[in-house]
C-alpha cells in the first residue's frame, strides 16, 4: 500500500481556489500524507484525494508516493505529535512551549522536559513509527531551539525585540492598509449624520413634484462610486419618503429610470407657508449641505482630536492614519497638510527604527534572505538611505541571492556616496560574486583610492587576483 | 521486562560489562572474579587468541604479538600524526592497511583494529553469557564523547564483528553521569571528569527530577590518558638509563615492554605512597656477559612534575567547556571523577582547585560507565522507563566549499536530533553538477577536518554561476546517524546520503570477519568443553592407576580379573588416544568407561 505525499508547485494558478482547496493547501508541507492532510482537514480520504486530484490537474500540487507509514504509536500519541508538527512552522517560542511571555528560565525547562518526554523518538524506541520518527524529530529540533533560546537572556531579549518588531511591522503595515477603510468609514458617517440631521430638522414640505432623485446632494454621489449598499439605499428611501411627505407614488425611482411627470397638487398642510416646489427643493439640498458641512466638521475634529491623541502616546502610525483620513476630508487644509507631513515623516521613522533592528537581528541570525528583505524595505521607506541600500545588497550576496538585484542597490548606494570605501567594497564583492572580475577590480581600484590602507579592501584585491589566476573548483564539478 | 541489553565500556586499558537486573543496573565480574577485564589481545605461539588478564599475564614474553590500547587506533587514517606515535611507541607491529587505514600484524596476519576490539568485546560478551546462562545479542557500548564519526562508526564495526546488535553508541562521561543520576532523583547541574587510560572527556549535564538527562556542553582529547602519563615515565627512564650506561632501551622490544609495566606500576604506587622503587634487573645486556640492571627511585613530586603538562591542558578544557556551557563555576553543583587516573592525588587536586570543590565519591571511577551504559540500554528497549537522555554533537558538521572553506550547517554541542538548513549556489557559469562533501571539525586541530562521506547533485541548468540554488539540509537522527539531502531548487531534483562514516572497513571485509569471529567463538567455546573433559578423564585416568598394583594383587589369579584389568587398559590408553587428538565427544566417551572402571576397581580394593 502506498501514501500520497503532496508537494506544492509553483505552477498553475493558485488565485481560483475554494475554501477547502485553500484550507488543503495550507496543511500540504511536503512531508505529510494525503491521509494525514484529510485528518486535520476534516474530510475524508476519498475527499482529500479528490481535492488534490482537482489540485493536480490545475498544476498547483504534485505529489510522489511512499510506502504507506506503519507506524505503533496509539491515537492520542499520534494526535499529540501530528498537533505539534502542525504549529512547528508558526508558533512562537512561547506558544510551543506552552509557556507565558514572563516564564522564568526554571519555567522552561520544566516545559521542555516534559514535551521532549512525550516526543523524543528514543521514548519509543522499540516501536515502528514510520514517517512519524521524522516528524517527532523536526518537533525535537524546534523545542530545543526555544529552549536554547528563551534560557539565555541575551538570545531572548533578542528574541523577543524581534517578534515585538514583526509583530509591530506587521501592525503599522496593517495600519497602513487600512487608512483607506477608515477614510471610507469617516465619510459614511458624515453622510449620515448629515441626512439624519437634515431630515429632522425640515419642515414637512409642501407636495412636491421634483423629481427626488436629482435632488440628492452633491457630495454624497460625488464621493460613493461604489454601489450603493442595501441599507443606504433603504435609509434614502426613508429620508425621501419624510422629505417629500407620504404622497402617493412618491418613491425613488430607480437610477436610469425616468420620473414619471408631475401630478397634480395633492393635499397639503394648510398652517403652514406653502412653498414651490423649487423652494423646498432648495431648501432641502441647503439644510442638507449645512448639516454635511457640520458633520464633517465633526468628524474633523474627531480625527484631529485622535491624531493629537496619538501623538501623545507617541504613537505616530495611529496619527498617521488619523491625520491621513482628515486630509483627505478637508485637502485644502494647510495646516492638517504640514501635520501629516510631519506624522508621515515619524512613522516612517518608527517603521524604519523597526526594520532596521530586525534586519540586524536576522543578520546576527544568519538569516541572510529575511535581513535582506528588512533592508530593502527599509530602503523603500527612505530611498537616500545608503546604509541600508548598501546592506540590503550585502545581505543578498551572503544569502547567494539575485546578485542582479543586488548590484543594483549597491550601484544606488554609490552614487549616494561616492567618497566612502564601503560601498566600493560592497559593490565590488557583488562584482566579484557574480564573476565580473574586470568590474569587480575598477570599483575596488577606487575603494583603495579611497582608503588605502583597509585591510578588507586589500584582501579582495587579493581574491581578484587569485581568481584571475585560478579555476575556480568548489563545489567541483562530479 | 524486555530482552537483555548489555552495557559494555570498552576503555582503552581496561573494560566492563553490566546489565539491568531486578535492583538496579550490576557490573558483572569475569571468571576470575574481576569487575574490570583489561582491553588487551594476544595470540599466542600456538595461534590461540587470548584476551584479558591472560593476555596482560603474558605481555612481557609475547610482547610483539599482544595488542594494548587499540582504542587509540580505531577509526583512525594511517597517516594521522596519532598512528604515526603510536606506530614509534608500540611493542606491537602496525601497518598501513588497504584503505589508508591501520593493520596491526600479529604472528604474520593482518588485523584491523575494529577486529581487534571485537575480540574484546567478544570476550565481554561471553563474561555476561556466562552469568546469565543465556545469549546476548544486543549492546550499548560507550565511546569517548569526543570521538568523531568514524571512531564511533569502528567501535560500531568492531560490535557487530563480535556478534551483537549495537543498539546505541551512547558518550562514556554522560554514562557515568546516568549512573551517577539514577534513581536519585536530582535536579543537579554537574561536570563529568573522565580521565581514563587513553582519553580524557569533561562533560556538562544537566539532571532534572523527571528523568531527563541533558547534556549541555561536552569536550576532550582522544589521545589524552594514562598512557601519556605512563610514557612521561618511560621518558625519564630511558632517559636516565642512557646518562648511565649509554644503552637506547628503546631498542629492545622486551626491555620496553617490562618498562611499561614498571612505569605503570610505579604511578600507580605513587597514588598511595610518596616514593616508590623501580627494579629492573637483567633489562638490557651489553655484549654477551654483561647485563645491565635498571633501579631507580621515582618520588611522587618527580611524576607530578613529568605530567604537569598534562594536567593542566585537562583543566584547560575544563575552562573551555564551561565557557562554551555558558555556566560560571559556581552553578555547577558537583563534579564526578571518572577513570583510573583520577585516583592520582595532583589530578584530583587540579580538579577540585578548578571547580572550587572536592569532587563526588558517588561513583565508582571504573564502574560507572558500563553501569551506565547497561541503564540506556534498558530505557530504551524497556518501555515503561521514564527516561531521555538528551545528548549533543562534539563536533561540528558542515560541507566543503567553494575555496576549500568549511561552511558549518550544525555547531558542535547542538542537541540531538537536530537538523539544519542551508542554500548555496553554483560557483562555476554552466556548472551542472555539485559534488557535497560532508565534512566534520576536529578541535583538537581547527583547521583539520575529516571527511565523512560526499556525493553528487547532477542535472542543474547550465546557467551563469551563482544564479542556482541548491538548499543543503543536515540531518543527525537520534541514533546519531548523519544524512544530507542536497536539492535543486529549481527543479526541485534532490539527492541524499546517509553518511556512514569508514572504520576504515567495507562491507565485504567486515562480513569475512564476521565469520572469522564466529569461527573463533566456536573454536574457544569448543577448547573450553575439550579442558574440562580432558580434566576430568585425566583425573580418572590418575585414580584408576594409582589402584593398578592393589586391584593386579587381588585378581591376578583370576581370568576373570586378567580380562578386567586389559580392558582397563584399552580404555585408559583410548581416553589418552582422545585426548591427544582433542577430540570432546571421543573423551567424553571414554570418561564414563573410566569412571566406570574406577567405581569397579574401587568395589574390588574395598571388599578385600
Ligand atoms: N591508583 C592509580 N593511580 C594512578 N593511575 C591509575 C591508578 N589506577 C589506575 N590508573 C590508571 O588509569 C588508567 C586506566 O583507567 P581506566 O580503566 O579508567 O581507563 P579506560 O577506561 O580503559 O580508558 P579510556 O576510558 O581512556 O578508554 C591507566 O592508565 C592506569 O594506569
Ligand atoms: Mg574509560
């Protein structure tokens, strides 16, 4: 009997998926079988195996087969594994362990101890567990990192910095995202307070024969291109219904639609002045733009009042975002203008604090690909950023990546700093890298000019050298 | 209770066996009554193989064809700088083997180290055969902690040559520190110090209540022990024996060998009394009648002068290990002696100045380890021990690359099992293959390392070199063994090894000796059956002719008599016929005619 093992591939075209396809994918991990896959996902194997045969078909799942696990553990054995080997990719240090952010050396220890009790392949050493013994062992190696790592002090308050700063990159990221959510909220509820108030304070209008949908105001159609949602369009009909009284035949039509012509004057309120048509009209879309004026005045101050907040609790992405929302509601506003310049500039300065530590981090770490990344984004926020322009390329050569790629942001750091050595070498151990020896050596002819006296600079002229004389032979071909 | 596991320290002098019993894990003493058996090999005139006391027994008159210290050798390439001064220091002869590896020549045939421990182990196996009336087939033997891969891959050969299953090559500092452990139940940080007759090992655990055993920090010289001490010894007396007489005594195989002999004896002495003598008479001859004679006094103050060096590189990576621990003195609560030479007063002085503590008597210096060992054998096979043990890698592992520089993917003390990932690329444009090389550190020589296994990635694109990535993993499962997987991620081909480091052995070879040990085990099982027969038929034989004269006497007037008494005869000279050929079933036969005429003879004396 043998298992399927799906693998992802970065074929096909993933954006089409269903719910379930999409909830298969993100178990499939190369290691597990479609029967373990169907376990955790709930479905059957016929199921599981007909999502992936669906999934194969369009390219996005391979898979190969292997002998089908025996494996002697018993339910609750395999469950504590299989639950564990599926949160070994996302769960903290903490969450692994099942310990508190504030656990103490002791604290950890003890949690170690006792989940490497219950999943340490030795403890079942004379048992078959099949693909099981490798899983167990992943789960092994990750324990022990977040035991290393969270019972010594200095690992941990690194650690720590470090999830802090992912998770606050990923909060202002978010933030960010949602000023648009936000702005779009702000004006919903000035359109609302503003109909709400005009429509309790007019007076009940004469008949009127307008045609209501041409009357209403500006802003509101101007500013929602947007379909108009069910309870907006239910919460107009309800205003025009007041507006124009309950005469007969007096709803909205539908957009597109023609109004059918003016009928004859109805029955009317006999106390009161009574107006044209035109009149109420006007009136009407004049309560109504002095309302909308207020209520966006309203929501004005309110953002200011949450950006001055922000501010004081230093928080400047929140700032940022209340400052955007206003801005984009008064954008003649200098003043509101120069403060979210200001606010921009000290998110941007927050979030660049952040990437920077965490692409130090992961450079300590060895994590060339992720450091490279933090310093790329780092030089997206401030784009004359030549240190991290000249790192971020430094990383990717490290990380043996697209040596393109960082060429051209050391190329970028040069030209921000064409008197300083460092990004000479920089740029010429990407050179060097990519096999440009004749490149490689004019940039390190300048970093010498430079700083002549810079062993670092030295010893890659002597690797140029060496290179120019020299096949290079490892890994050697086989 | 599950199968049997043997623990079986094989130590460089001496080794020992123990096993789990109803109480608690018990060491198992030899024939002769001795809990230690030592690690030494002959083959005598007659090409018998003999190991043990026996061997020692006979050291100083077969000095060429008796194998000591072979731990030293094992795994080891012919040319490392360690054979080199094995081969200058040796009364036995080695060789370079076949596969750049070590032969040792006994009475003009080749044998690998692996077979050479296997005799020993062998002979261990039989020790706890004995006792238990039963065969064993499984074992956990123990190792140096800082013995690299195919150091532990030999003594791996070397067991399974003896005929067992090795189930787990566990460290013998952390085995010393399961005995230490077992069944205290402590929450103790501590340090192992084993300073044995060829290794040293100093070992950081940690021991938790729940039965976890975590080893933190773990370091040591392989080429670092008694023996070292021993020839510091030697030195000064060769030495002094030239100022005096002229004579190079290293010259002669036989004087060296008895020199050896003395220098030990005389260090051990001097760990009980503060002078002792060393008395060689007839050491050496110069010409054909003058022999020379060797006497000397060695104080205690005098050894621990010669070994000052010695000493302090041990506490030198003691320092080491408990930086790379990240631990200060002070939090580790005891500190346990292991090994023979831990008995000598200036070691366990240095010892207990370092760590600013005497160190434990919990256990027994030459016990502990197998004691050990048998306890991890048993929590392995026995399912309801709650009990881990959490080891680390003494070395780092990595692959050699571009340049020839060693890019490390597991660190030395990583816990095991643990695995690691790492991508590299192409270095050459259209390279379409990467050979992997797999390599480990040594740091007793940073800049050496020793290669355990390569193989090949084939089929890359031909593209400009750097732009293919090829994501390296290692991987060391929890019985140690080490396999890298090599994968393109382009394509997503992959290729994989499982590194089974070289005793310096193949296959076929340990296969051949395999049987060869098999064939020996039948062949001393058989000598063991033919002495006790031959004993018993010689001892009738004896009884029945001594009553000879009597019973001829008494019955010599009879017929009847005469033909008892040829027949007599015809027995006694068939048993001695037997005998002579070696031939058991024959004796045995032959012993109940024997006793039956000695019962005879015996009724016939008596009624008269
Ligand atoms: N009383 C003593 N004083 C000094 N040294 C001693 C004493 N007793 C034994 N030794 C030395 O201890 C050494 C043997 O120790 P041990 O039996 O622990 O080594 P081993 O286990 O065979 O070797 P290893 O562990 O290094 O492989 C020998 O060198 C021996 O001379
Ligand atoms: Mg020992």
């Amino acid at each position: 009997m043998t298992a399927i093992v799906p693998h992802l591939r970065n074929a096909g075209d993933a954006t089409q998926v269903d719910a379930v396809e999409r909830f298969v994918l993100s178990l499939i991990d190369g290691t597990r079988d479609a029967k373990a896959i169907g376990e955790e996902a709930g479905l059957e194997l016929a199921q599981i195996e007909a999502v992936l045969i669906r999934l194969k078909t369009r390219g996005i799942v391979d898979w190969t087969t292997a002998a089908e696990d025996e494996v002697e553990l018993d339910d609750s054995q395999k469950s504590t594994v299989l639950a564990l080997f599926a949160r070994v990719g996302q769960a903290s240090h903490y969450e692994l362990l099942g310990v508190p952010r504030d656990a103490d050396k002791k604290a950890v220890k003890k949690a170690y101890y006792a989940v490497a009790m219950a999943v340490h392949p030795d403890r079942f050493f004379r048992k078959k567990l099949g693909s099981f013994k490798g899983k167990m062992e992943i789960i092994f190696t990750r324990l022990t990192e977040a035991h290393d790592v969270l019972s010594d002090a200095t690992r941990r308050a690194e650690y720590d910095q470090y999830i802090g700063n992912t998770q606050q990159a990923r909060a202002i990221e978010e933030m960010i995202a949602r000023t648009a959510e936000a702005l779009a909220r702000a004006e919903a509820e000035v359109r609302r307070e503003a109909e709400a108030a005009a429509a309790a304070s007019m007076p009940p209008p004469a008949p009127a024969t307008t045609r209501p949908s041409g009357t209403m105001p500006a802003p509101v159609t101007a500013r929602a291109p947007t379909a108009i949602s069910v309870d907006d369009k239910a919460r107009r009909e309800a205003l025009a219904k007041r507006l124009l009284g309950n005469r007969p035949g007096g709803s909205i039509r539908p957009p597109g639609m023609t109004a059918p012509p003016p009928s004859a004057p109805a029955s009317s309120a006999p106390e009161r002045p009574k107006l044209t048509t035109e009149e109420a009209a006007a009136l009407l879309r004049k309560r109504y733009e002095d309302r909308f004026v207020q209520a966006k005045e309203g929501q004005l101050k309110k953002q200011l009042k949450l950006a001055d907040d922000a501010e004081d609790r230093s928080d400047f992405e929140a700032a940022y975002t209340a400052l955007r929302v206003a801005n984009q509601m008064v954008p003649e506003d200098r003043n509101v203008a120069a403060r979210l310049a200001v606010a921009h500039q000290r998110a941007a300065e927050q979030l660049s604090q952040v990437y920077r530590e965490k692409a130090i981090y992961e450079a300590t770490a060895q994590h060339w690909d992720e450091s490279a990344k933090s310093w790329r984004k780092l030089a997206e926020l401030n784009p004359n950023n030549w240190e991290a322009l000249e790192r971020a390329a430094d990383a990717i050569v490290r990380a043996k990546g697209n040596l393109h790629l960082a060429a051209e942001l050391a190329k970028r750091a040069v030209d921000l700093q064409p008197a300083n050595a460092q990004v000479y070498v920089t740029l010429g151990t990407v050179y060097l890298e990519a096999g440009q020896r004749t490149g490689a050596r004019a940039i390190l002819e300048r970093a010498r000019a430079l700083a002549p006296t810079s062993p670092v600079v030295a010893s890659l002229f002597s690797s140029v050298q060496k290179l120019f004389g020299s096949e290079p032979k490892a890994p050697p071909e086989g | 209770m599950g199968e049997k596991v043997i623990g079986i320290d094989l130590g460089t002098t001496n080794s020992c066996v123990a096993i789990m019993g109803e109480k608690g894990p018990e060491v198992i003493e030899n024939k002769g009554g001795y809990k230690t058996t030592p690690s030494m090999v002959a083959i005598t005139e007659t090409n018998r193989r003999i190991v043990g006391h026996i061997a020692k027994n006979q050291a100083v008159t077969n000095a060429e064809n008796t194998v000591y210290a072979a731990k030293r050798l094992i795994g080891r390439k012919w040319n490392s700088p360690q054979v080199k001064n094995a081969v200058a220091t040796s009364s036995y002869k080695i060789v370079e083997g076949p596969h750049r590896d070590v032969r040792i020549v006994l009475r003009d045939k080749d044998y690998s180290v692996p077979e050479i421990s296997a005799m020993i182990l062998q002979e261990m196996k039989v020790i706890a055969e004995d006792l238990l009336g039963e065969p064993v087939k499984k074992a956990v033997i123990t190792v140096p902690a800082y013995f690299n891969d195919n150091q532990r891959q030999g003594t791996k050969d070397a067991g399974e040559i003896a005929g067992l299953e090795v189930i787990r090559i566990i460290n013998e500092p952390t085995a010393a520190a399961l005995s230490y452990g077992y069944g205290r139940n402590v929450d103790k940080t501590v340090a192992v110090y084993d300073l044995g007759g060829g290794t040293f090992d100093i070992s950081i655990l940690e021991i938790a209540e729940n039965g976890v055993f975590r080893v933190i920090a773990t370091a040591g010289d392989t080429f670092l022990g008694g023996e070292d001490f021993d020839a510091r010894i030697i030195d000064w007396l060769v030495q002094g024996f030239k100022q005096e007489h002229g004579l190079d005594l290293r010259q002669d195989r036989m004087a060296l060998q008895r020199l050896k002999i003395a220098a030990e004896k005389a260090k051990c002495e001097l760990s009980g009394v503060k002078e002792t003598e060393v008395n060689l008479p007839f050491i050496i001859s110069r010409g054909p009648n003058e022999p020379l004679h060797l006497q000397r006094t060695l104080t205690r103050q005098t050894i621990e002068e010669l070994a000052s060096d010695l000493v302090e590189r041990t506490v030198e990576i003691c320092r080491q290990t408990l930086e790379d621990a990240k631990l200060e003195k002070t939090e580790v609560d005891d500190v346990i002696l292991v090994g023979g030479m831990t008995r000598m007063p200036k070691v366990q002085a240095a010892v207990a100045e370092f760590f600013g503590r005497e160190p434990s008597r919990g256990v027994h210096p030459d016990e502990a380890v197998a004691l050990g060992a048998a306890i991890q054998g048993s929590a392995l096979v026995d399912d309801g021990k709650e009990m881990i043990l959490l080891d680390v890698t003494p070395h780092a592992l990595g692959i050699m690359t571009f340049g020839n520089v060693f890019e490390e993917l597991i660190p030395a003390n990583t816990t095991v099992p643990t695995h690691r990932t790492k991508i590299f690329t192409t270095s050459r444009d259209n390279q379409t293959a990467v050979k992997i090389l797999v390599m480990q550190g040594d740091s007793e020589n940073d800049d050496h390392k020793e290669l355990l296994g390569e193989f090949i990635l084939t089929g890359l694109r031909r593209a400009p070199k750097g732009q293919i990535e090829i994501e390296v993993t290692f991987e060391i499962n929890a019985d140690g063994i080490v396999s890298v997987r090599a994968k393109d991620l382009e394509t997503g081909l992959e290729q994989s090894i499982q590194v089974t480091a070289t005793s310096g052995l193949t296959r076929d070879e340990i296969n051949d000796m395999i049987a060869n040990a098999n064939d020996d085990l039948v062949d001393r099982r058989a000598s063991e059956e033919f002495l006790a027969a031959k004993q018993d038929a010689e001892k009738l034989i004896a009884e029945i002719e001594k009553l000879f004269p009597q019973v001829e006497e008494i019955v010599k007037t009879s017929d009847f008599g005469r033909d008892a008494i040829d027949k007599a005869r015809g027995i006694i000279d068939k048993a001695k016929a037997a005998i002579e050929r070696r031939d058991v079933p024959a004796i045995k036969e032959q012993v109940d005619g024997l006793s039956r005429t000695h019962r005879m003879f015996k009724g016939v004396v008596q009624k008269t």
